[in-house]
C-alpha cells in the first residue's frame, strides 16, 4: 500500500460520492418514515449515482441549475413549463398508466393534457362541432360498451380537438368561435354517439421555451400525430379519458409526449359518396368500478 487513494473504476461512484449519499440516507433514517422522505431518499441516492456516473463537472452543474430557473420562469397560470418538462420525459404518460391501469380489452386512458374544458356544450347527436366551417369534413359514429360488448346508455362524451391547422379554439380565442370543435354527447340505447366535425391536425409541443429547446437540441421530436380527445362518463363505470390517433399521420410512431397505443390507433378513412370528407368509427369500452 503506497497511501494514495484507490481511484474508482469507470462507470464506478467515487467512495466520496458513496458516502455522502449513504450520510443522506442516513439521516433521513433517524426521522420520522414517511412516503416523502422515501421518495427523497431514491431521488438524492439516484441524482449521487448519475452525477459520479458521468462525472458531472461544476460547470455542467451551472448549467442544470440554469436550466430548471428558466423553466421556473416560463411556468405561471397561462403556462406551465414543468408541466411540458414531465410530458415531454414521458414521466406524465408514465404515472397516467400506473394510476389508470385498465383490463384487457378495456380502452385505455390517456393524458387529458392542457386544453380541455369542463364547460363544453351540451348537444345532440348528430350536431356538427365546427362553429366556422373550416376544415376537411369529417363524420364520427361511435359507441359506448362494456368490457362484455353490452352498450351503455346515458353516457356522457366529452369531445375536444384541434382544427385543420392544429390549434385548439382556446389557444387562439380571436380567431376560433367560442368552444369551437368541443361539445358533449349522451349516448342513446344502444350505447352509440354521432357528430360532425373537421379532420384534425397534428401539431408540435412549444418551442420557444427551455424545454422545446432542450428536446431540439436533443435531435428529438416535438410533434404529436393527429387525434380527438374523448372522456366518457357513466355510472358504474370508471371515468375513461383518452386520444383517438389518425393511424395514418406520419408522426404515429414519434408521438412526442408518449400517448400513442395500438389500441388507440382509428382509420380517418374517405366517406362514403363525399369526395372530400373523411369517416371515423370508433368503440370506447369502460370497465367497472372496482372496489377499494
């Protein structure tokens, strides 16, 4: 032994890092357990490995710290930075499917994201959510089951979309009509819903903010492929939200917030007799409530 100190392996925590999280873990043993403390203890013993793992250098350290500021400064009642950071990470789709777990042949949920509203109008069946008429026309029939195929009748459906150019009417109140492409549907006895509305289009998660730059700088996507976001309500049943996907949008396969699912994925297939409409069937099934 020559004294000097034993140099870890690559890849290896130095004992210095090892032992600073152990002291961490340590004193969060001496208080009282909690879910928060458990969850902190993973974190900080998670951020020591990575850190020691690249060997993170006092400038890149600046440079995280700056990041997560700038973020902070883009997150206020109009816009939620942090929220954008956990979607485009995946981290939202991920606690969505750990909370929402459905069974085997039960449509899944999605996230709702940030551009639903509770105050859409009530309609008829039938009734057409394009208050501008711009856009490729676009006609959906579609029914409300039970995991055994039984319909469901008197379910609430909650219908919110982009337009033609991938804006949601809230986005751009001075140019869409209010509650422009939302609306709320009962479905009737035999379980099924119709309505009118306009292809969607898909469209990319900001860019001008520290996250957009981030996922750019990364050489990863922004986009989200088209869809039409559905939640449907029915007692007895649990609340199912979810996004319906064109299958045939070039981005189906790079969906930037993780939200596509083969059981997601529709046919925008061209109407019958129109020219230039499309037809989307479609089958949302609810599983019941369970207990505890």
């Amino acid at each position: 032994m020559d004294g000097r100190q034993q140099q870890p392996q690559p890849g290896e925590s130095p004992p210095a890092t090892r032992a600073i999280a152990s002291d961490f873990a340590a004193r969060l043993g001496r208080v009282a357990p909690s879910r928060l403390g458990d969850a902190v203890g993973q974190l900080v013993a998670a951020l020591h490995e990575i850190a020691a793992k690249i060997a993170l250098t006092p400038e890149e350290m600046r440079t995280v710290v700056a990041f997560l500021t700038e973020a902070g400064h883009h997150a206020d009642s109009r816009r939620q930075e942090w929220v954008l950071l956990a979607d485009a990470l995946g981290l939202s789709s991920l606690v969505e499917d750990m909370a929402t777990t459905r069974p085997a042949g039960a449509t899944p949920n999605t996230l709702a994201g940030p551009f639903y509203r509770a105050d859409a109008p009530d309609l008829p069946n039938g009734a057409d959510l394009s208050r501008d008429g711009k856009g490729l026309p676009l006609a959906v029939r579609g029914r409300v089951v039970t995991l055994g195929g039984a319909p469901v009748s008197g379910a609430l459906i909650e219908v919110w979309q982009a337009n033609g150019e991938g804006r949601y009417e809230n986005q751009e109140p001075d140019r869409q009509p209010e509650n422009n492409l939302r609306g709320r549907f009962r479905s009737d006895g035999q379980g099924r819903f119709n309505f009118r509305s306009v292809m969607p289009k898909g469209y990319a998660l900001p860019s001008d903010g520290p996250v957009g730059r981030l996922i750019v700088q990364l050489g990863l996507c922004l986009e989200r492929p088209a869809h039409i976001h559905f939640r449907v309500s029915a007692e007895g049943h649990e609340r199912l939200t979810t996004h319906i996907f064109d299958r045939a949008d070039p981005a189906i396969g790079r969906d930037a917030i993780f939200g596509v699912k083969p059981e997601l994925l529709a046919d925008f297939r061209p109407a019958e007799g129109a020219a230039d409409g499309r037809l989307l069937d479609l089958k949302l099934v609810l599983c019941p409530l369970r207990q505890g």
